[in-house]
C-alpha cells in the first residue's frame, strides 16, 4: 500500500506557501486600498433634493424621485421651497445637493461663481399657466385673453419671489412693452392664490407648472375659469430661447366633456435637475436613471421618450448623465446589485492597472517559496563542513566531534520540510552519517579516505 500525505504535511505546505505569498498579497491589498480610497465608488447614503412648495409638481416628482433611489439604499431628503428661483439660490450656496430649475429662473453665470453646476438633462416641459376668471374678459373683444396686454388693469397673482414665475412674466410684460404696474400684482403662494382666485378676490392667476400639478388640473376642470390661449406663442419662443411653443389639445383634459372645447397655444419653459459639479458620479447615474423611469412616460404635450434629455439644457451637462441618457442602465446592474455593479464598473480600469503590475511579481513567489523551504537544510551544511574541518585537522577529537554530529543528527531529524523536499533533508542525513563513520574510523585510516563529502559540502543540492 502507497504512503499518502499526512494532514500535518499538508497544512505545513500550505503555511509556508501562505508566508510566501503573504508579501505579495500584503501588497496587492496595499494597492487595492489605494485605488478605492482614490476613486472612492461608493456614493453617499444621503442627499438633500430641493423640490417646491406643497401638493406642486416638484414635490411630487420629488417623491417618485425618493422612491426610487430607495431601493438602491439612497436616502432622498426633500426640502419644501417656494420654487425654481429658490432652488437654485440653495443650489448656489451649497445648502442643497440637488434641485428642480425652471428655464429662465436666472440668467446661468460663469463657472466658480455659479458654485459649479452641472445638469442631469432637461425633464418636462412646464407650460405657463394664465387662468383668467371668465366675467373678467366680459368686457374684451371675443371675450376671452389672448395676449399680456389685456391683463393692464386686471388683478393679477405671479407667485412669490422663489418660484421663478415673477422674473418669468417681467419678461414676458417687458416684451410686450408694458410696467408692471400696469397690472394690480401680487404675490401669494399657490394655494392660497387659488383660493382668492376662486373667491374673486383675483382676475388673473399664473402658474409654471407641469400638467400633473394638481391645483392646474382642478383649476382646468373649474366652470368660469378659463385658460389664456398663447397667440403669439410662437413668437416668444424665437425671441426668448428658453421658451418653447406647445399646444394644450383640445379633449386632453376631459375627452367626455370635451376639456378644453379647442387646442390652447401656450409657452412653457423646460426644467431640468441640477446638481453640484462635484456631486458623486455614481449618484448622477442613478438620478439620472431615475429620470428615465419617472419622466419618460407620453404626457399632454410629448411623446413617450422624450424626456429626460439633453437638449435645452442651460447648464453643462455632468458626463455622466450624458453617458446614462446615452446607454441607459450599464450592463452589470442589469445582473448584479447597484453597489456591487457600481464598484466593479468604478473599480475595472484600477483593477486592470493593479494585475498589470502584480503579474510579473507575482514570478517572484515560487522561487520564493522553494528558498524558504530549502533553506531550512542548507543551513545545517554550514556547521556539518565545519565539524568535518576540524576533523581533518591534527590531533582532532573525535569523541567530541562524534557527539556534535549525534547532535546535528537529532536536530536535523526533526526539521519538517513538504513532501516535495524531503529528498534534500535525507540527502543532508546521509551526509552526517558519512562523516560519522570516518570520525569512528582509526586517524590512519581517517587520513587515507580523506573528507568523503568535501565535494558536495562545497556545494549543496
């Protein structure tokens, strides 16, 4: 019967091979840390969205938004603003990480004084809602608002200061070369302007708000409210870049009750998601993945896949989000977890940089591993070669010496080598037995054979 390997001849084979390789894997950690530490993959836990006032579209986009990044692990915190304008003063002053902005809401500024903004693609459009009370234009011709210059006199709500509707229709009146004081203004939020607007304490009440807002929908479903039809809408659009002309079609609102009973021209502004330049990529991607599932839907004025985009944007476009409007979901997350596929796909090049190195170091480990393991007989041959000089020389002990051989004996007998390198630790033995029997041997004799293992002494196998 064969002898097999003993567990204890295994597990030492296997030790000296992990001291071997301990440097080299102490130093692919080393750089492993590094790149992590240097490309730093895994994005924050939390982030702060800047939406807009209650029940408005931005707070519900906000927290389709919220959902989403949810199932990635990712806290969304939103914060209540009063609008576009607001959003993007926290946006300049770092308080927030990412936020809605209307088209128009501010003239952009060079980078550094912006704070360093960057877009994630443009994502709705938001038509300029004119709701006008309907004994309000009694007195115009047809009837009915058509263009800013019949509101002259009228009461009219535009918003607070943060929700980028007052710089909005400033421009609007100035193209149409009026004053603001031409118009009775005010400046109430949302809420509480429909609700003097329905008490007819207003004629005239504006929004920028996208059609799933649900204070637009009630108001175009109110009998005595109707919409102003944009005529020059057109016009506006090429005369203010921001603007695009849209039609509102006749039925959309209600096709039962034919709401509204024709197609309404209007303008409306793109908005679009902002956030710092230095926001983490990985986070980018997955807003911006989110924008695919949360407006890529048809709505009342585009197509399914229209939105999000790249056009219209005002802002640099963050690359990443462009690679995300590109490609759409990356490979990987299709099969893995988000943090695992993220960290693979940050992680790659780094990894392909750090094998590139570690490959031919890697060359090092079995000569390596052989030194380590031979050395442990080799050393002995040393103090063997001396005993035998001593011998040889005149008038030598050789009791002495026999018994410093015993002793290399015992020791050499209980050094453990792997199985694989046992030959060289007998091959050792049968060398201290040589030299023991010329040490027994007569001084005569002893001078007429001569060192029997000088040759191999002088060097070892």
């Amino acid at each position: 019967m064969k002898p097999v390997p003993t567990v204890r001849d295994t597990l030492l084979s296997l030790r000296d091979l992990l001291v071997s390789v301990g440097p080299f894997a102490l130093l692919a950690l080393a750089l492993l840390a590094a790149a992590y530490w240097w490309l730093d993959p895994n994005p924050p836990k939390r982030v702060v969205l800047a939406t807009g006032p209650a029940q408005s579209a931005y707070d519900q986009m906000g927290q389709r938004y919220q959902r989403a990044l949810a199932v990635h692990g990712i806290q969304v915190v939103l914060r209540p603003t009063d609008g576009s304008s607001a959003n993007l003063a926290l946006l300049r002053e770092h308080k927030v990480d990412l936020g809605f902005v209307q088209g128009g809401s501010a003239e952009p500024q060079p980078e550094g004084e912006e704070g360093g903004l960057a877009s994630l693609g443009s994502l709705f459009l938001e038509p300029v809602w004119v709701f006008y009370r309907a004994e309000a234009a009694r007195r115009l011709p047809g009837k009915a608002i058509t263009s800013p210059t019949q509101l002259a006199g009228l009461r009219v709500n535009v918003g607070t200061p943060g929700s980028g509707v007052p710089a909005l229709v400033n421009r609007l009146l100035e193209a149409n070369r009026m004053e603001p004081g031409a118009l009775t203004l005010s400046r109430l939020d949302q809420t509480p302007a429909t609700v003097a607007f329905l008490a007819g304490e207003l004629d005239v009440i504006v929004f920028a708000s996208a059609p799933e807002s649900l204070l637009v929908q009630m108001l175009l479903m109110t009998p005595g409210v109707q919409l102003m039809d944009f005529a020059h809408s057109e016009a506006y659009a090429r005369r203010m870049p921001f603007l695009s002309p849209v039609v509102l079609p006749r039925g959309v609102v209600d096709l039962a009750r034919d709401q509204p009973p024709q197609d309404v021209r209007l303008v409306a502004t793109t908005t679009s998601l902002l956030a710092q330049a230095d926001t983490h990529p990985a986070l980018v991607q997955l807003f911006t993945q989110a924008a695919r599932e949360v407006h890529g839907s048809a709505g009342w004025f585009n197509r399914a896949g229209a939105f999000p985009t790249a056009e219209h944007a005002e802002y640099p476009l963050a690359a990443e989000a462009e690679r995300a409007l590109r490609t759409g979901r990356p490979f990987l997350q299709r099969w893995l977890p988000f943090w695992m596929a993220n960290l693979v796909e940050r992680m790659w090049l780094a990894l392909g940089i750090i094998l590139a190195v570690l490959l031919p170091l890697s060359r090092v480990v079995p000569p390596l591993y052989a030194f380590r393991i031979r050395s442990r007989v080799f050393r002995w041959y040393g103090q063997l070669r001396d005993i035998e000089a001593q011998l040889a020389a005149p008038g030598a002990d050789a009791a002495a010496l026999v018994a410093d051989l015993d002793a290399l004996d015992a020791r050499v007998a209980g050094i453990q080598v792997p199985l694989a390198y046992t030959d060289e630790l007998y091959a050792l033995r049968q060398y201290i037995a040589a030299v023991r029997r010329r040490a027994v041997q007569p001084p005569a004799a002893r001078a007429l054979t001569g060192p029997a293992t000088a040759s191999t002494l002088a060097t070892p196998p």
